[in-house]
C-alpha cells in the first residue's frame, strides 16, 4: 500500500508509475477521490458525535422545562450518528478498496513496458560450444532419465500432470544445491526459518499476491488457508503488527520452504520435465531495512544471487524487469537468467524485488526511528531453487551422459565430482 499523503502531494509520480506498468492511470484520480469523501464523512461523522456527547452531558443540568427538547434533540442526534457512522465506514470500505488495487510505485530506471521490455545489464561467464565439443546436448529430463535422477511418470500417477519425484542422487542434488545457498545465507547473517506453507488471506493479501496473479495460488476453502508459492508470503507476515529493532542494521531472514504454484496458462516446452511445475523447494532471502538503505540492500541481495550462482558454475545474464511485468509489490526487481543450451535461450533462476514500505505497510511493520516509528521495507531473493537443477543437468552434461558436480557443490555430495 502507497502513503496516501504522498498520492495526494504526487499523483503524478503515481500516474507516470501506473503509465509505465502499462496500467490504469485513473486509479489515482479515483483513489484521491475516495480519499476525499472519506475525510469528509469521517469529520460530519465525529462533528455529529462531539454535539451528541455535549448535548447528552447537558441533560443533567437541564431544567425540567428544557428536558423534553433537550432528549428529542439527542435522540435526533444519535439517528443522525449513526446514519453518519456507517457512510464513513462504506466511505473508509471504498477508499481501502481502491487503495488494495494500485500496485507498488516503481523505482527511477525501471524500463516501461512489458515482458519484453527488460534491460539487460550483463553476461556473465562462457556459454559452452556442444558442437566443437562433438556432441548434441540433451535436454535436462533426458539427462536426468538417463541417470536415473527423476521420475515424471510415477509423480503424474501419483498426483497429476508436472509433479515428479526426485530419486537418488537426484534429490541429493537438489538437497546439495539448497544447504550449499543456506550455508551462505548464514555467512552473511540471514536466520534460518522454516516457514509454514500455508497462510490466511490477510497475510497472503498483505503481500500483494491476491491481485492480477491471484489464479496463480492454490487456494483451500474448508480452511480459508492458501498455499504459498514463496516464503516471501510467510516471512513479510512474521512481524505483521509488531515494532523492530533495526539499530544494528537490517534484520534478515532465510526462508526453506516447499512452494506451490498452480501455473495456471503454462503451455509449451517450460510444461517438459520441471522447469514449471507445481510443486518444488526454494530457499529465499528476505529483509526488513530501513527505506533509506533498501536501494544498497537489493545491490546487496543481487551479488549474493550471483555469488550463488557461481557455485553452481552456470553462464547466465542479469535483467532489470519491465515495469509492465513486475508483480505488484515491487518497485524494482532483478532477474538472473541462466542459460538453457537446448532452447538456445536464457531461463530466470533467481529474483530479487525491492518492495519498498508496501508490503510492510499493509502488514502493519514499523521500526523506531529519533522522532518515534516509520513503516519499514521489504525485500526478497531467490538463494536457490529445485528450477536450478534444470540449468546444471544441461550446461553440465557430459559425452558419456554422466553430470559434471560443481566444485562447490561437492562437499554436500561426499566428494563426487561426477554423477554417472
């Protein structure tokens, strides 16, 4: 949620945001409207209420002639309070509505437009030459069919289309991947949290994902509970309501959760094996800071991304998203993109979103400050997830095909150096 202060001394920042997210510019007028009405209904409404109480303190002082008009005119009074009451509820009902609908402002130098519309900012290591090195490289599933890593099939049984099971060295890989991120989250003071994967939908809305991507989550009506397709979801709550303490700088936390996702409209060569799929585990970083400091936190978060990718050894680009295609909480965001030999393009591993003090403000989270209490901001980023397998199994594959282990990655693998 935007400060309403700031959409009524800005609305053009506001409308230049709503342009460039290709988005409905009106919005602003229409919330700037309800703001309005809902002052306004909220000061009839405590006007009403001050004559009340000071007609109703007089009632004891009144001589019996003047009794009678004084209750009628009380009585009037209390009509008219409550008539008042409820149109600055509809009114407040209205203006939170309109405000639950605008999406976050974005940053200076966020590229308008939509999906396509990212701005690469650089290409990092050497794509490999399959066909200098004498070989058609397969796709991941193939790979990890051939190594006896995945099991599509007994996952669809099982549960459906795009859900699988991950078999042997496999898993461990994954499981590798994942403590290999948390051991560096910890290096760089993040928490550990295992987080609850399923939420209330004051949670789920206050971290903007009950919006345009709504269809995208699974949804449980017996317990009006949602599954979540991050721990973002779950760590934005964790001090909903509360105060912190963020003296000593930002207060960080690593999220390891299974996600779900329903992929809803997901159609073509992402449905083979799991490079979309429903299910999978991911560990995220998340941090609450300071507003001042966010920009040089989401730097931050961005060179610990590519600090992990590294270890994974994968040749991959940076991209700043379009406005047009950021979710709703996000002011900014960054993608790395790793490279897929088989559909000769790059694939989003990680992400990290600068969401300012939307989310937070929504959530209620607040820091002190000299002069008393501020909203906090909030940010997120992918350490590592199940998707990252798809890139390792193709860039790394061998003649032979077995699967060259990262250096990095070894340790948590018991030395092997090659999965045959």
């Amino acid at each position: 949620m935007i400060d309403i202060r700031f959409l009524r001394e800005n609305p053009e920042v506001a409308r230049a945001s709503q342009r460039a997210r290709q988005a409905d510019e009106n919005l602003i007028d229409e919330i700037i409207a309800a703001d309005e009405t809902r002052r306004a209904t909220l000061i009839a409404f405590e006007d009403a209420r001050a004559e009340q109480k000071s007609i109703s303190r007089n009632i004891g002082k009144a001589t019996p002639e003047e009794r009678a008009e004084i209750l009628s005119k009380a009585k009037e009074l209390a009509e008219q309070v409550k008539e008042l009451e409820v149109k600055a509820n509809l009114a407040n009902e209205a203006f939170t509505t309109a405000m639950f609908k605008l999406p976050n402002l974005i940053e200076d130098g966020v590229p308008q437009g939509g999906e396509d519309d990212f701005q690469v900012l650089k290409e990092v290591g050497t794509i490999r030459d399959f066909a200098k090195e004498g070989f058609t490289p397969k796709d991941h599933l193939d790979i990890a069919e051939g190594l006896d890593l995945i099991d599509m099939a007994r996952g669809t049984k099982i549960s459906g289309s795009r859900f699988y099971f991950l078999k042997g060295l496999g898993a461990r890989l994954e499981l590798a991947l994942l403590t290999a991120a948390a051991d560096q989250a910890e290096k760089y003071g993040f928490q550990m949290l295992t987080t609850p994967t399923l939420v209330n939908p004051e949670i789920m809305g206050g971290t903007g994902f009950l919006g345009a991507h709504a269809d995208e989550i699974y949804y449980l009506p017996a317990d009006d509970l949602y599954l979540t397709g991050t721990s973002e979801v779950a760590l934005a709550g964790y001090h909903k309501d509360e105060i912190i303490d963020l003296s000593a700088g930002p207060k960080r936390y690593m999220g390891w959760s299974t996600c779900y996702r329903r992929e809803a409209g997901s159609y073509g060569k992402d449905t083979r094996g799991i490079i979309r799929v429903h299910q999978f585990n991911k560990v995220e970083m998340f941090s609450y800071c300071d507003p001042a400091q966010a920009s040089e936190e989401h730097d931050r978060f961005l060179a610990w991304e590519e600090e992990m990718i590294a270890k994974a050894e994968l040749p991959y680009r940076v991209i700043v998203t379009a406005a047009g295609d950021l979710g709703s909480s996000a002011a900014k965001k960054y993608d790395c993109e790793a490279w897929l030999p088989t559909q000769n393009r790059y694939m989003e591993v990680t992400s990290t979103s600068n969401c300012t003090t939307f989310q937070a403000r929504r959530l209620n989270t607040r820091f002190r400050t000299e002069n008393g209490t501020a909203t906090v901001a909030t940010l997120n980023g992918t350490l590592a997830t199940t998707r990252w397998l798809v890139a390792m199994l193709e860039n790394h594959q061998q003649p032979d095909g077995s699967l060259y282990v990262p250096e990095a990655l070894r340790p948590y693998l018991g030395g092997r150096e090659v999965i045959s």
